[in-house]
C-alpha cells in the first residue's frame, strides 16, 4: 500500500512569521506594560515561538521571567499513540505561585495540549493568571479554549492539518496546510 499524496500550502512565509511574532509582542507589551510577566513554550515548537516574542518583549520589559513544559505524561492520550514519546523536561526557573504566565504553543487545534499544559503548571504552582499566545489557531475546538494571543486563523477540515517548521528545529521555515490527495490528483473536499 502506498502512501497517500500530501499537497502542501504555504499560510505564512518566514517574513510572515517574523512579522507575527513582533506584532504578538508588541500586543503583550501594550496589555503589560512593565509589569512581572513569565512567558512558556510548550515543547517543542512553543519553545521556539516563545524564544522569539520574549526576545522582542525583554528589551522593552526587564521583568520577563522565562520557561519551557513537558507535557508528555499528563497527554490524555498516550494508550494511543503506539510509542512511547521521548520527555524533553520541564524548566520553570521562577516562583509559579501569583505570578502572570502566558503559555505559547505553535499551533492550537482540540486544545487537549493547553489543558495538558494547564495542569503541568498547577503542579508548580498557582499562577494569578493563565494566558495563551498561538502562532496559528486551526479551530475544531474539543474543549473551551481560546488564544488571548493569535497569529493567524487558518480554519481546517477532516483530514487537513498545519505544519509549523521553524528554522531552530526543522532547518527550514514556514507555516503549511497540509491536505491527502485523492488517487486522482484531487484533493480531499470533506
């Protein structure tokens, strides 16, 4: 059996990216003018998209304070994957309790991952307010989870899904919407 043909499509290019990125903090830095503030990626991606707002947000705030989440074991479907997923590690260098945290993730779509990451953080601590930064927002909600932060929108079908590639990670950049495509060169219309 052969693999079914994927089509991809470019959503934003590595300009677009860097461009989304600064207009993220820039937001953060208007609701949060010089105020304590802790910025999380979620690994792996998250990590990256965290990295690159926080370098712009901490030559304006010197109160930024930084961490990336493992959320690996508190995944909720783990008896599904077939694999046993490699832990990168948590690394919360401050003080969880009271502080104002914003979580950023590449890509949210059911936002089984942010609840996942939610309880993480709990397990550090009591945060006096949760925020999230998106590079894409996908829709498809499983639960009620919404961006304060969003990059852009990119609304997805069955069997349509994003891919985030940055440049750290991947060697390459850019956002895509990936699609199957029929056996007869036409792509899936679900």
């Amino acid at each position: 059996m052969t693999a079914p043909k994927v089509s991809e499509t470019l959503v934003l290019s590595e300009e677009e990216i860097e461009n989304t990125s600064q207009r993220i903090a820039y937001e953060i830095l208007e609701r949060r003018p010089n105020s304590p503030i802790a910025f999380v990626g979620i690994h792996t991606r998250g990590v990256v998209f965290a990295e690159r707002v926080y370098a712009i947000v901490a030559e304006k705030n010197s109160q930024i304070s930084k961490g990336t989440l493992d959320i690996t074991l508190y995944r909720d479907d783990l008896d599904n994957l077939g694999t046993i997923p490699s832990v990168k590690g948590s690394h919360i260098p401050f003080n969880v309790d009271g502080a104002r945290i914003i979580l950023f993730d590449d890509v949210l779509f059911t936002g089984r991952t942010i609840r996942a990451a939610i309880d993480v953080l709990m397990d550090y601590g009591r945060p006096s307010k949760i925020e999230l930064a998106v590079l894409v927002d996908r829709g498809n909600r499983e639960l009620p989870i919404c961006p304060d932060y969003t990059g852009r929108i990119v609304k997805t079908r069955a069997g349509e899904y994003v891919s985030v590639r940055f440049k750290e990670k991947d060697g390459s950049e850019g956002v895509y919407l990936l699609r199957e495509e029929k056996t007869n060169g036409q792509t899936e219309d679900r």
